[in-house]
C-alpha cells in the first residue's frame, strides 16, 4: 500500500522542500515530491509543522534500555537496538568495548543471524578495542587490553560474516599491518584509544586507518616532550585530508567550542555523530553494566571521576546539541547523523539520505527539534 507523507520540511540531498511529501511503498520511498497533491489510494500522513530528516544512523552504540551489546545474546542486541530506535536511530552498529575473544564470538553469532532478519536495523558488529594503549585506556577494562594478535583477529574476520569495523591505536606492534588488513577485507579501521604522534598517525592512515574514534576523547593533542612541541593525536587527524571523525555529540564529552571547532575544520562531509551510549541509557536503572562506572551530571564516568565512560545520550540529543548548543543548522546536523555515517560505513547507497529508492527511515522534528515521530522501512516506531 503507498503512503504519501504530505505537508513536510523535508531535507533532501538538494537541500529542504517546504510543503513537500515523500511517497513509499514496500518500504522504500518512491519519490520524493515537491508538492503535497494528493496521490489517490495512498495512506495520508500529514507532517504539517514538522521537519521531516532522514533517520539516524549509529555507529558507534554500546547498549541502551539496560542492556549491553557485551552480553551478547540476541535478547540484549534486541532491546538495545530497539530502544534506540524509538530515539531516531533507524541504523545501529551494536559496539563492543575491549572483550575476551569468546565475547566477540558470542556477539559475532548474535549478530549474524539479527543482520538477516527482514527490515533489521542491525547493520553489523564494531569491535572498539581490545587493541589499545594501555595509557589511553580511559574506562576500557585494562586487564583485557592487548596488542594485535593476527590469528585472532583473522579468525573474527574471516569465519563470521559480520564485521564492520575495528578500532586500535595505531601505534602499537602489529597495528599497521592490521590497518592494512582490515582496509583489505573492506572493514572499516579506525584509530582510537591511543597516544600515537603525528609519525603514528601518518603511517596508520597510510596503511587503511580512515576514521578517529570518539574525537578529541581518549587521544593525545598538542604537547611536550620536556622541552620540545609535539603534535598530538588530534592535530595529526586534522592533518590527514581524507581521514574521517566521530564525535560524541552529547555537550559534554566534547565543548561546544570544540564541536564548533570540528565543523569548520573536517566538515559536515567528514564528521559524524555518535551516543558512544551505555546500557544505563533510556533506562530506570542507573546502574552501569561496568561496576565502575557511575552516572553523574548527564554523562557516565568511573566512580573514581579519572575519565568520562560513555555516555546516556539518545540520536535525537546529538542533534539538538549540535543545533542549540553548538549553533550549527540542522541541515549540517542532520547529515551529520544520518548522510556520514551511511557514506563511512558503505551504506550510503541505501539509508542516510530521503530520495528516490532508499530505505524509508526517517524522523519528524517539531519547531523546537523535539522527536515526534520515526519511521523505519516505511514503518512507525
């Protein structure tokens, strides 16, 4: 049955249509139209007052609902995913921080069989850690850091079919030739929880590192060695022309200046908005599934306040702190967590923009950017 959403703010990858309407059916939207005649025989659905944007995709997610991707079972993936997508997240990459290998395979089965499901919204596994400088180690357990290790890595990669993305500090044994490895098998290889130099850096994002992890959080920026200047982690990703950002868009983790500051300088292109959320997120019970962690001030933190431990913000937060806190249009915002992230993960050819073949995932905002509706494959959350 076609429905036709009418009277909308629609963005569209040639900027707003005022009054517009999108048209879907079997899921995908058909056509996206300048006007809100109505189509006959469709369901009407009226966005009048509504900015109606493309629906968020996360790619970087530990749990939410009180659940944690760690747990590994379908149950926990289930109520997790789900209960971001109430919250705008119509696409989610289900994060595990630094695990034993027999979590990762446990999460590597779960998320396998959910990616097959009919109009999931699982789009595969992002594995932050275990490979990571231990002075970096920020709220990741330490006790299960470690460098690369190529049989494991190897074994996750090529006996399950749902890898996605690997996160590691570039400058640790055996990082490069993992880089390399990863850029190889199409996997997303981003840099994260490091203290690499500007030499680091270069070599990672020379070898298939294409993405920093978590911005400006758990790396290293401008500082001295005794009495010598030295470029941190940050400086040396600004420096990498096509090397992309995530940052966690909750106003907290990340100033607004230095939100202002990533947008000017990587560009709407090149940065995407992440939760970096816990399980604690949307949730009655405050308690972290790491007993360390602590929420505190809207944000979650070791119980010793040594270092911030992710966050409880939802898809629609990122986007009205991006707007109302940092001061950047809500177009820019919008890519920002729906068009990037697609482009960055390779699914851009069919989530993260509202045109003609996509998926139909997207959100009504109101006036004030509160969260009114979602849509997923043509279905209301």
């Amino acid at each position: 049955m076609l429905t036709q959403i009418l009277n909308g703010h629609i963005l569209t990858p040639q900027g707003w249509i005022n009054g517009g309407s999108l048209v879907i059916d079997n899921g995908h939207i058909i056509e996206v139209k300048k006007d809100s005649n109505l189509i006959d025989g469709a369901e009407h659905i009226d966005a009048r007052g509504m900015h109606v944007i493309p629906g968020g995709i996360e790619m970087h997610c530990h749990g939410g609902g009180g659940r944690d991707f760690m747990e590994g079972t379908p149950e926990a993936f289930k109520v997790a995913s789900e209960t971001h997508l109430k919250y705008g997240t119509t696409a989610i990459y289900p994060t595990l921080s630094s695990s034993t290998l027999p979590m990762i395979e446990d999460a590597c089965e779960t998320c396998s069989a959910l990616m097959k499901e009919k109009d999931s919204i699982i789009m595969g596994l992002h594995l932050e850690g275990p490979y990571f400088n231990l002075k970096k180690a920020g709220a990741q357990m330490p006790e299960i850091i470690r460098n690369p290790d190529e049989k494991e890595y190897r074994h996750i990669i090529e006996d399950y079919d749902c890898m996605r993305r690997w996160d590691v500090a570039p400058e640790l044994p055996g990082a490069i030739e993992m880089g390399r490895y990863l850029a190889d098998k199409g996997i997303v290889a981003a840099i994260g929880h490091t203290a690499a130099e500007y030499e680091h850096v270069a070599a990672g994002y020379k070898a298939g590192y294409s993405l920093a992890t978590h911005f400006y959080n758990a790396m290293t920026g401008f500082h001295n060695v005794r009495e010598y200047k030295h470029a941190g982690t940050v400086e040396s990703v600004y420096l990498m022309p096509n090397m992309d950002v995530e940052i966690i868009a909750d106003g907290i983790h990340v100033p607004a200046p230095i939100l202002q500051l990533v947008y000017q300088l990587k560009g709407v292109e090149r940065t995407a908005l992440i939760t970096d959320a816990l399980a604690v997120t949307a949730c009655e019970n405050a308690k972290a599934f790491d007993p360390r962690v602590i929420i505190e001030d809207g944000v979650c933190k070791l119980s010793d306040r040594s270092a911030l431990a992710g966050s409880v913000a939802t898809m629609d937060r990122l986007i009205r702190t991006m707007v109302q806190i940092a001061g950047i249009p809500l177009e820019d915002a919008s890519r920002m967590a729906s068009e990037t992230p697609a482009r960055i993960m390779g699914i851009l050819d069919r989530k993260g923009t509202l045109e003609k073949g996509k998926d139909a995932d997207f959100l009504f905002m109101d006036a004030d950017l509160n969260l009114k509706a979602v849509y997923t494959m043509g279905r209301k959350v």
